[in-house]
C-alpha cells in the first residue's frame, strides 16, 4: 500500500491527479516520525487517511515544504526529497479553483 494525495477536479471529463507520497512502511518510519518532530500537524494524519479541505491545501503545501528543507541536508533522504521536490512541483501547478476535492492517505 501507499500513501498519496488524490484531487478530483469539477471538470468532469479532467482526469484526476494521483501523487504517491511514499509506500505505507516508509511513510510510517521515516516521514511521520520526522513530521512529528517538526510539530508538522497535517503530515502525520495522512498516514490512515482525510480528507482536505481546498482552502487547507496551502497549509500542507508548506508543511510538505517545511519536511523536505529538514531532509535536505540528510545523504540517505535523497530520494523522498526528490519525490517532495516533484510533487510540489506538481501541486504549485494545480489551480485550487478547479478543484473539486482532495484526499491524502
């Protein structure tokens, strides 16, 4: 299994945008427990699932931020400071007046 965030847009026809986070080991290992550290509130509740409220979505947008400047540093996190990089890109593109919904989990 894996955690990821899933938008629906209001467009029906617009296919919706699936970003996986990490599998559900890594996420329970590595990115919780450094999210707790962090005093990151949103990041851990994704490890079960919620849904998000659009006008939240900057919030965790930062918090997605805030965990991947604290893993920069570390040689062995290179890899999900990649995936942050890309889904952040990916997020910054996304017009939250097209979205219809969020779930992250």
């Amino acid at each position: 299994m894996s955690v990821a965030i899933l938008i629906e847009f209001k467009e029906s026809s617009r296919e919706e945008l699936y970003l996986p986070l990490a599998t559900q080991g890594a996420y329970s290992s590595e990115w919780v427990p450094a999210s707790k550290e962090l005093g990151l509130q949103w990041l851990p509740l994704f490890l079960t699932g919620t849904s998000v409220d659009v006008e939240d979505l900057p919030a965790v947008v930062e918090e997605l931020r805030c965990l991947r400047t604290a893993l920069a540093d570390a040689p062995r996190q290179a890899s999900t400071v990649e995936r942050l990089d890309f889904i952040l890109e990916r997020l910054s593109a996304v017009d939250t007046h097209e979205i219809a919904g969020i779930f992250i989990g």
